[in-house]
C-alpha cells in the first residue's frame, strides 16, 4: 500500500485522524442492513426518534468535536445530505473533506 499523501503538510496524528474521518464517512455512506430483527429494531428507533421528519428534509448540518484519549483532535462542520450519500466536512482551519458517493478527497 502506497503512503497516504496530501497536497498540504500534516502532522502525523492530523493523517491518522484523517483518515479515520474519511473512513468513516465512507462507512457511514455504505451501512446497510436487511436482516428483519435489524429492520424491526431501526423502525422503533425511527418512530421515537422522528425519522419521518428527517426524512422530509433534503440535507442536515452540524457542528463535530471528537475527542481521543482526553484530548481534542477534530473540530469542524458536517454537511450531508439525509440519505448519508454524500458528505462534506470542513475543519476549523477550512480544510475541507468531501464524499460524493463514491470517491473521497482533502482541499
């Protein structure tokens, strides 16, 4: 596998919470589930959770902060659209991580 590289330095813990990030929108983007008790289970949690109301909207914003280890390692803004197709996250410095569906990228 060839070093991750991106067009502007990082530190060695900026890569790895990068690519934990992308990872997970990537999984976020892909998660699906046909196993019936699965589906019964998320049903309940959308009923008292308002999903239909999700639902009616075309994308959602928020703000993150993950913390590891007691410590802060990302802050920033998350843009997806409800489906969790697609997804842009911009960090505090205006990086920005992007998924359209299927391929990730930094700017």
């Amino acid at each position: 596998m060839k070093p991750f590289k991106t067009p502007f330095p990082l530190h060695k813990g900026q890569k790895q919470n990068l690519l934990a990030l992308i990872g997970s929108l990537v999984l976020l983007s892909s998660v699906s589930s046909s196993a019936a008790i699965a589906e019964s289970f998320s049903e309940k949690i959308e009923k008292a959770h308002g999903a239909s109301g999700w639902a009616e909207k075309d994308i959602v914003k928020t703000d993150i902060k993950i913390a590891f280890g007691g410590a802060l390692r990302l802050v920033g803004e998350m843009i997806s659209n409800t489906e969790a197709s697609k997804s842009r996250f911009t960090l505090e410095d205006k990086t920005q991580i992007v998924f359209d569906g299927s391929s990730a990228w930094i700017s």
